[in-house]
C-alpha cells in the first residue's frame, strides 16, 4: 500500500526516537524516577544506535528514550510503534491497523490499548493528544485532537530549537 511504503521511507530511526523523544520530553528530560531536571547523555545503546542514554545526577539512575514507557520491553521495532500510532490518529481499526502492518490483530489490540494509555506510564495521557510533525507526514496521536494546543505545542517547539 503506497500509504504505509511513504511512511516508511520517512521514518527512520533517527526521526523515530527524536519524535519519542518531543512526545515524552516537550521541555527537556526529566528523570522517570525522581522527575529531576539534572540530567546527562550518557551514550547509546549498543544495538540501537539512536537511542539516547542518560544518567540522572538527582538520582543516578540509568535510563533512556525508552525506559518505562509501552514501548521498551516488546518485539516491535520503534518505527512499528510510530505507524501504528499513526494509523489510531486515521481512526483505523486494530484489524485494518494490523493488516496494514502485517501483524496479529491480538498484537495491535494490546498495542492500542497500551498508546491509549499513555506513553509513558508515569506520563499523562495528554502527551499523546496532539500533532507531531515529522517532515511532510503528521501523526495525530488520539482521537480527540485539539488544533489550538497543538498550535502552540508547535510554536513552543519553533521557538527551543
Ligand atoms: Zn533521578
């Protein structure tokens, strides 16, 4: 389906943890554990070379892009989370959203249910209502999308870059 070939041709790696990164970090990163601003890249993971570690000088904790969110801890590649998050935004189905992926419609179910929730657990679920742009492709995250906040959202962003 050219839908999803484009999309794929866009996302790659690199945009993918940025854009996890602006969803879960619109301000600067905050350490899961203790909230603490006082945080320091600490390298990449080994396999995954996009994905930005940190250590928390609060806390000393060890933690990255993914930690305590739906989206460490699973057998689908980041970008397959994007897509699927993507496809939500086009209120698909779990059984088209899964067709489209090539993936088992128990899978998408458990998936969608776990982006409804919330990026991160202890993140509120407001972070996944909005619009994300990535490029020319705009992920709209939610079914409830509230154009003037992600207006905003997106001037905020302009103006920390
Ligand atoms: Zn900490």
């Amino acid at each position: 389906m050219s839908v999803l070939i484009n999309l794929s041709a866009v996302l790659d790696d690199a945009r993918c943890f940025e854009l996890v990164r602006r969803m879960r970090w619109p301000q600067s990163v905050r350490c899961p554990k203790c909230s603490g601003e006082h945080v320091v890249r600490n390298g990449h993971d080994e396999t995954q070379p996009h994905r930005q570690r940190y250590l928390c000088n609060g806390c000393q904790l060890r933690f990255d892009d993914l930690s305590d969110t739906a989206l460490a801890g699973h057998h689908q590649p980041l970008r397959v989370w994007i897509l699927c998050l993507y496809f939500m935004g086009l209120n698909l189905s779990n059984r088209q959203i899964a067709q489209e992926l090539s993936l088992n419609e128990n899978d998408v179910q458990e998936m969608t249910k776990q982006l409804r929730e919330g990026l991160a657990a202890k993140t509120p679920p407001v972070v996944l209502s909005g619009e994300v742009e990535i490029d020319e492709v705009y992920v709209v995250a939610g079914h409830k999308g509230n154009p003037a906040a992600v207006e905003k959202k997106a001037a905020k962003v302009d103006a920390t870059d």
